[in-house]
C-alpha cells in the first residue's frame, strides 16, 4: 500500500516576495522546485542552482552587464554581487559594515558551492545514475531548496533598493508606479470602442524610447527637487 504524502506543503517564500508579475519563466522554475521538494528530491538540487543561475543572469542584464557562458555558478554569483549596492551610502562606518557583509556573502557562496557539489551528485536530471540507486530525502531538499531562496530574495531585494541608472538600465512598468501615475494624472484614458488602456501603460508598450527619456527628466526633477528641500531644511535650522 502507497503512503499518503503526508509532507507539508513547501513554499519559496523569499523568491516569491521579489517575483514580478511577468518573470513567466523564473515564476515556472519557483513552481517547479516548491512541487519537487516533496515528490523528487533530488530534482530539488538541479532546480536551486537553476534558481540561482536565473536570478543572477536576470540582474546582470537589467544592469546592463554581460556574463560570460564559461562562468560557473560561484562565478556568477560573485559577479553579480560585484555589481550591487549592498551598503546605504554616507552610512557611519561603511567599510566595516561592508567587511561584514562580505563575510555573509562569502556564507552565500559557500552554500552555493554546496548545492553545486549535491546537484552533481544527487541531482535527478544532471546525470544517469544506476536504477537502484537511493534519492536523499525531503530534509536534504529543503536545505538546498531554502538556501536558493534565501539567496536570490537577498539579491533581488539589494537590485531593486539601489536601481541602476541610465541607458543599459532595463524597464519594469510595474515596478515604476510612481512615474507611471505621473503620467497617467496629465493625460486622458486611452478608448478603443469599449476597451480602456492607461497612457503609460500604451507609452511603454509602444515607444519606450520615449518612456525612458520621460522617466529621466521625472528622476532629475525629483533629484532637485529633494536637494533644494534638504538646502530649505538646513537654512531653517540655522
């Protein structure tokens, strides 16, 4: 008789907290490895790296970065890393606060290397093993499955809080709600027939071009308008 699958329920919390609406194929790999965890362990260990790789291919070209194919997954990870803000500028004793967090990144990799060292060895799809042969458990997952979480939560999250600027720069619309609201409260709703469309939401389907050069303008103004605000702050207090 088959026992009931009586394993909770896995969730990846953490990649599903960064996950923007149209990632298709990253929200694909979050379900794939949240389904493996509990019916084919060793899947869980092809699908963390896989995760990871995703995460930090993702962010390298929304920076405007290229990564080279030959680069193996630690590789990856610390290029990647390399190109994020991790420390708040003008923070009181940033260089060792930055020393720190290199030390947890530094744990970081070396968890990477572990789920390399396990997807090569115990992962389901990476090579044929012998018909026999024994899959790690659920628990093993888990491990490798909430260090990939982990991981790219912590890299999406640093992306998104310090955004690069400039032409290599790649757009999100949903992820531009300020600007895109701007733009929608100085110009009129978009009808064809019955169906209604947002204006910036035509503008960044049909010319983002022209988007981009907008959301620059809007960043400079807002830029000049907080640098004249803190200048009135100071001269008050004076």
């Amino acid at each position: 008789m088959v026992k009931a699958n009586t394993t909770p329920s896995f969730v990846m919390a953490g990649a599903r907290e960064v996950l923007a609406t149209d990632a298709v194929y990253f929200e694909q790999q979050v379900i794939a490895i949240e389904k493996a965890v509990g019916e084919n362990p060793g899947l869980s260990f092809d699908l963390a790296k896989t995760l990871i790789e995703s995460a930090c291919k993702t962010i390298l070209k929304d920076r405007g970065h290229e990564c080279d194919s030959a680069w193996d997954l630690p590789r990856l990870l610390k290029e990647t890393v390399g190109k994020l803000q991790v420390v708040p500028e003008g923070l009181d004793g940033a260089a060792d606060v930055a020393a720190s967090l290199k030390k947890t990144i530094g744990g970081l990799q070396t968890a990477i290397q572990g789920i390399c060292e396990l997807r090569n060895t115990q992962g389901f799809a990476s090579h044929g093993k012998d018909a026999y042969t024994e899959q790690l458990d659920v628990v093993q997952a888990q491990l490798a499955a909430r260090a990939a979480d982990t991981i790219v939560n912590f890299l999406f999250r640093a992306h998104r809080h310090y955004p690069v600027d400039g032409p290599s720069r790649r757009l999100v619309y949903r992820e531009l709600t300020d600007f895109n609201e701007w733009i929608d409260e100085q110009n009129q709703i978009i009808r064809i027939f019955t169906l209604e469309y947002k204006p910036s939401e035509v503008l960044f389907g049909i010319d983002q071009e022209a988007y981009r050069d907008l959301l620059t303008d809007y960043e400079a103004k807002d830029d000049t308008e907080d640098q004249t605000g803190d200048t009135d702050q100071e001269g008050g207090a004076a």
